[in-house]
C-alpha cells in the first residue's frame, strides 16, 4: 500500500519490509535531529492496523496475549506478543483501547495471519474482528510536539512520541500540522539506540521474548493462561536465554553498513572465526554514527570487541548473560 505521503518533496521510498513509505526525505541526519527535538512525524501507514471491539474483547485478548489487558484502562499504551506453543515469538501487538475498541498496529503484511488466528480463537466469545488497514493509516509524532491528535481514531501516548491512527483518506491533508517529515530510517535509528526490538528483525522462528528485552514490555510475568507462557515461566525461572540482544557501536570507516543477517564474530577469531550471532538492525545515527543491534549467543563475553561481517564493533548489554 503506497503512501501518498511519497508525493512530498524529496521523498525516496523505502525498500524491502519498509516499502510504500519514505526512507527519507532528502536529509537524513537533519531529519533525526527533527525527531530527536520533537518536531517531526514519521509515516507509518505501511503498518497493518487490527480491531477488535465487543463487550468481551479485553477479557477474551488476555488470554491469548502475553501482557495483562483484562483492566487496561482507556488510551493507556502497551505491548504484547502472541506465542507458538513452544513460546517463540509470532506476532507483536502495539495496543490501545479507546473504551469500546481495542486498537493495535503490527508489522506491514503480518495483519492477515494474525486475523486468522485471532479468528480461530474466537470460540463463544462477544467479539468483532477486523482488518482495518485499508481505513485507518498509523503516523508516529515525535515526543514533544505541538501536532494535534484531533481526528485521530486512537491515540498511544509513549514516552517517545505518539502513534495516531488517522483515517486514511485524510494522511495527505493532515501532513502539514504535523510537523516536519521523517523518514522511516530516521526513526529506525532512533528505534535501534533505543534498543526496541523489532519482530523480524530482532527475531526469527526461535526467538523467545527473553531474548530480545521484551520480558520488559510486553510481558507480564504474574499472569498465565497463554499459549507459550510455560516456556515463559520456566526460562525465568528455571535456566537463561540461549543468545541476548547487544547494542553494537560499529567502526565508521566502512562506507557500507552491515546488514540484517550479516554473521557476528569476535574480533580477535577474524574473519573465519566461529560464527557466535547475526546483525538484526543497522542505521547511521546523527550523533553516535553507525550502530546496530545483533543477537547473539549468551556466553559471548560482554566486553569482547566483536565483528559484524568486515567491521569491528563495541559491543553494550542489552539483555544481561
């Protein structure tokens, strides 16, 4: 779904999991400072958006979800994962209620299988669930502005910023109160020095939450009756995560950026040492130049100097060992 945000000037798409929005708009470390500063957005309508409204919808989604959402009250954000049976992540939910719906954006293209599966756990339940994607498009709001949110069919209120879900047919209209645009790899670096994982690309088809920090936010750990949650339970209690996130500091002498998948080594095996992770995210960041986010295996010491394909990295605990 190609944003009409792209119709403004400088606008460069983006590519691979990202198309249909901005990469960026012409400058990209000015864009980053915007956002830093709260006077930009960031156009997010590639995501998918999932309703669900009914009378038992918060009290039936607790039990699917890893987060407690029985008594979330009113335009209070959260997060929370759905699980396989084995407790690997599927799906992330980034969640409000406004009362009378529960509205939730997750990764472009994923809307579909979540709907399934949410449909396949419906049961007796009073529950309605919908694919609203085509209607409502998110844009992000850096903390900190002045835009105003009216119009907006929910609101998530974040410690960084603000994700509107705004009616589609009024993203084109809208941009100019908004503030400053940003492009999606503005706003992915400042996701990456945050150290927010991101589902597929923190992840893959064995990643469990602890693995990646979301034990943090989008996991409650008194709570239970979800699928996953005994593999949950016993790897906090019981035993560690077989690999942890790590923020990497890269060397800025190579022009090209590592990516997603690029295997992570100690530095002193060099090039044909044992692969011990792999790159999950990548950005240029105003301030701090190249950076990434990696997983990799538990025992890695945290104060090894590590390398990311070609490029030497320093390396910050994210997930502790």
């Amino acid at each position: 779904m190609r944003s009409p945000l792209l119709s403004l000037p400088g606008a460069v798409p983006a590519e691979g999991p990202d198309e249909g929005v901005a990469a960026h708009y012409g400058d990209l470390f000015r864009e980053q400072r915007e956002l830093a500063a709260g006077r930009a957005f960031t156009d997010l309508s590639h995501r998918g958006v999932v309703t669900v409204s009914g009378p038992d919808r918060l009290s039936w989604l607790h039990l699917l979800l890893t987060q407690h959402v029985s008594e979330l009250p009113p335009g209070q954000a959260t997060e929370a994962l759905i699980l396989s049976p084995h407790g690997h992540v599927e799906h992330a939910l980034y969640l409000v209620d406004d009362g009378t719906t529960t509205w939730a954006h997750v990764e472009p293209g994923t809307q579909g299988a979540l709907i399934e599966y949410l449909r396949r756990m419906q049961f007796m339940y009073r529950v309605e669930i919908a694919d609203a994607t085509e209607e409502f498009a998110v844009v992000h709001v850096a903390a900190g502005s002045t835009a105003p949110a009216d119009g907006a069919a929910a609101v998530r209120e974040l410690p960084y910023g603000r994700d509107l879900f705004l009616p589609r047919a009024e993203l084109a209209g809208r941009a100019a109160e908004l503030g400053s645009p940003a492009g999606i790899w503005g706003y992915e670096a400042l996701r990456i020095e945050a150290h927010r994982p991101r589902l597929g690309f923190e992840t893959d088809h064995r990643t469990i939450p602890h693995e990646v920090d979301w034990l943090r936010t989008a996991v409650h750990l008194q709570k239970g009756c979800y699928r996953g949650q005994e593999t949950v339970a016993r790897v906090h209690n019981l035993g560690r995560p077989p690999r942890r996130l790590v923020f990497l500091h890269l060397d800025g002498t190579e022009e090209v950026l590592p990516p997603h998948g690029t295997e992570v080594r100690l530095a002193a095996d060099g090039p044909d040492g044992r692969a011990l992770g792999f790159v999950t995210s990548s950005a240029r960041h105003y301030e701090l130049g190249p950076i990434a986010l990696a997983l990799v295996k538990r025992n890695v010491p945290v104060d090894a100097v590590l390398r990311a394909g070609g490029v030497p990295a320093s390396q910050e605990v994210v997930v502790a060992p």
